[in-house]
C-alpha cells in the first residue's frame, strides 16, 4: 500500500504513525557507554514480548455462498465455528516474511566489497498457526471441505461443491480466499506494535495425521498445524485499521500517538470520535462478515474504502 504523503517525498507514515507505538528518543542517557546508571532506570525501554491477535475480515465467498444454499445449518455453523476458532483460540503464527538486501560485488580482482543494490520482500508467504483440534474434527474436515471444493479430488475439476454447475457462481480467485488481519501488542494490550493484513489467504492442507495413533496414546490433545498460503501487507492504512480493530474488539479503547492530541500518548475512549472516524457498536461487524465503518468524511462502508480514501492526519 502506498503511502499518502504530500508531494513525492516519503516521510514515512507507513512504519511511523500515529496508530503504533514510536520509539522513544533516549539520547540524553549515556546507556552502556562507561559506568552504567541504572538509577536513570528510564532509558531503557526495551521491547517486551506482548500480545497478539487474529480477526477474519472476510472468508471465501462460495463458502458463504454454500452456507446460505444448504437447507439446514450445517455449513452455516462450520464456518461460524471455525472463524470463531481462529479468532479466539488464536496462540500466534510464524511465517512472515523479513526484508532483506541483495548484494552485487565489487572487486579489483583481490580486494571484494558487496553492496547493496536490491531489497526484497517475499509477497507469498506460507504462514502456520497452532491450534488444538476439537472433537468431532473441525479444523481437519472444515479443511477437506474447503479444499475439495476448490478442486475435485479424482478430476482437479474446480466445483465449488455444485456452485458453478448450477450457475450460481463462476470460477474466480477471489471466491477462495481468506483475508485476515493479525496485530501485535505491547504488554499493556492497549498500543500497537505492528500489524499485518494478510491477504489471499488459501489453505494448503488437510491433515488426516491426528487419526494415526495407538492405545498409548488414548486421551492426549492433538494440536494440528493450519497452513494458509497469504500475501502479508504492511503500512500506514493496515495499521489504522488494526488500531480500530483492537479498540472495537478488545480492549473498548482507542490508542494514538499523534501531535493532534493535548498528550503526546492519548488514549480515548472509542465512544468518542476519534481522528475522524466516528466509532459506534451498530456500524462494525468485525467476527464474520467484512468489517464496517462509517467515515464522517466518505461514508464509507468497507475496509477498504474506509482506510484506502480516508484523510490523512
């Protein structure tokens, strides 16, 4: 995502804004040069492992569509439980992708010196999560059936489970994917870290390995590992809209960080208005469906909309 800075200079509002945390400026402390104080306890700041959190943003579409086709609540309630699943039973992920240089050498033949002249980041990342499968094989046969319907087992025919053939959907890439937000907190659970909004998210497997076993093993948990193929998104507008995600969904507070408050570190409750956006219960429904907003500005009704055409501060 681009920035939306004036003019064609980045000032770099994509990693520092006012909805994560900014590093404090400790230059007037001598640190670890010469004789440690440590009665100037205030210059270290160090970072504290905090939290972290899973919201779906939406799921894919023939699913939903499969649900409201059914004449009884079956799938319905499947994707309800596996979202809420994702979402309240979230432990953490691994996966993400780092940045990284690429060098090009330069030598006179002795001597060598690489220098940077490419930085990358992987876009497709395959990112896993921990969760402790349920009784009755939720996550397992929620994942068959997703996958199954993405392609026929015998044929690698894309079916949707009857969607296409009876028309009621065509076949498209963005009929299959997951897009959910993950965000990480300092330990106060109030102020944002980082935020990532992993897009394109497909499932890569499903995993029948839980029902390999024997009688010593009768009675013990089984943790299954969820894959999702993803595109992992930063910037300035994922982290506007993480901050609004935590505020709404956990904590009833809205952290920022910004010169157009009376502090320098406010936080307000989301009763009131808040750097434009108006926040109320009755506009956002962020467990299982794409999130709503109401801009004062664009009236806008997506996550997108709200947070690609918003005004900057």
């Amino acid at each position: 995502m681009a920035n939306k800075d004036s003019g064609s200079i980045s000032t770099g509002k994509g990693i520092f804004n006012a909805y994560t945390i900014k590093p404090k400026s400790l230059t007037q402390y001598t640190a670890f040069r010469g004789v440690t104080d440590f009665t100037q306890i205030g210059q270290f700041q160090q970072y504290e492992k905090g939290f972290q959190f899973l919201q779906v943003i939406n799921r894919p579409k023939f699913l939903s569509m499969l649900a409201k086709k059914a004449t009884t609540d079956t799938i319905k309630n499947m994707n309800i439980s596996f979202e809420h699943m994702l979402e309240y039973e979230f432990r953490g992920l691994d996966g993400l992708p780092d940045i990284q240089a690429d060098t090009l050498e330069l030598t006179d033949g002795i001597n060598t010196q690489r220098m940077v002249s490419k930085v990358t980041q992987e876009t497709s990342a395959t990112i896993s999560m921990q969760y402790f499968e349920r009784s009755g094989g939720l996550i397992e046969k929620y994942s068959e059936y997703y996958l199954t319907g993405l392609h026929d087992l015998k044929t690698q025919a894309k079916t949707y489970h009857g969607l296409i053939q009876s028309g009621d959907l065509s076949p498209s890439y963005a009929n299959e994917v997951w897009t959910m937000m993950y965000y990480v907190t300092d330990s106060t659970m109030l102020r944002l870290e980082r935020a990532v909004l992993l897009a394109n998210c497909q499932l890569t497997k499903a995993d029948f390995s839980q029902y390999n076993g024997n009688r010593d093993a009768i009675g013990q948990n089984v943790e299954y590992t969820l894959e999702f193929n993803c595109m992992p998104i930063t910037g300035y507008y994922v982290d506007r809209a993480a901050n609004y995600l935590l505020g709404h969904d956990i904590t009833g507070y809205h952290y920022l960080n910004s010169s157009k408050n009376s502090a320098a570190n406010k936080i307000a409750k989301m009763s009131k208005t808040a750097d434009n956006l108006t926040f109320s219960a009755s506009s956002v429904d962020y467990k299982y469906k794409v999130l709503k907003s109401e801009h004062s500005n664009t009236g806008a009704t997506d996550l997108k909309t709200a947070y690609t055409n918003a005004s900057d501060m």
